[in-house]
C-alpha cells in the first residue's frame, strides 16, 4: 500500500513543515502504516497564527450571507468527497465505513442546521448569534458533536 502524505495546510496551501518531519499514521486495525503526517513545530504555528491574522479583517468584515454561501460550497465539497473521506476516516481509525460515512454525511448536516437557526433568529439575522446562544440550548436539533462521536 502507497503512503499518503498529509502536510501542513496554511495561508490557503498545502506545505511541508518547517523542520521536515512527519510521523507515520497506522490502521488500528492491521497496524499497517498508511500515512505520514506532518508534525509541525512552534515555527508553523507562528506562521499558521500570522496567516489567521491576515485573513481575519476580511472574515469579519464580510456579510453574513456571503459567509454563508463559502460554508455551503465547503459543505458541498464534502458531500462530494463523503466515501473518500469516509474511506480515510475508516482507515485511520477503525471505525466501519457505515460509520464513518454517518459521521462526515452529520459533519455537512450541522452546517445545514447552523444556517437553518441563523434564518430563524429574524431579529439578530446572525450565525454568530444562532452558534453562540441556540446550539447550547438545543445541542440536538443544532446537530453539533465536538469529537465526541455518535449522531446527535
């Protein structure tokens, strides 16, 4: 089996780490290595923080419905990759690909959820709103699960 390689994801690319190293990630399954991951050092973060803060002003500073539109085309992305992505998913951690396919296909109906809340709350019209006061109150129905696994 071929190796993949996951690198470091910052200011929009992929790149290797700083220093060069990468560990490997294994089947829990067969301990059969699959990956090499980057391990990124304290000059990454730096340069990853650098590159959030540059980005940030234009985040912020676009409407909500724009920002918006961006989460839907990420959630569609996923949707499209779902088997592959639940194919890694598997792979990395054991889990059956029935699973692993429910966890990404749940990841894409939370964002639907946050949009759907962020609609209903007519006098706020915020998404920051619906994620900040909604999801703690309706964990459920707001249908994030912060690594904890399983459907909410």
């Amino acid at each position: 089996m071929t190796l993949y390689t996951l690198d470091l994801f910052i200011d929009g690319a992929e790149r290797a780490p700083a220093q060069g190293r990468y560990i490997e990630g294994f089947d829990p399954r067969t301990g059969q290595a699959i990956s090499r991951v980057a391990l990124g050092d304290a000059e990454d973060v730096l340069t990853a923080v650098a590159a959030a803060r540059r980005a940030f002003a234009a985040w912020r500073d676009m409407r909500p419905l724009a920002r918006g539109r961006l989460l839907t085309q990420a959630a569609l992305a996923i949707r499209s990759q779902a088997r592959e992505l639940a194919g890694i998913e598997a792979r990395e951690t054991g889990k059956s690909m029935p699973q692993a396919l429910g966890e990404i296909e749940g990841g894409e109906h939370g964002h639907r959820e946050v949009r759907a809340i962020g609609r209903e709350q007519r006098d706020t019209r915020s998404l920051a709103y619906a994620a900040r006061e909604q999801a703690p109150r309706e964990p459920r129905r707001f249908g994030i699960r912060l690594g904890i696994g399983g459907r909410s």
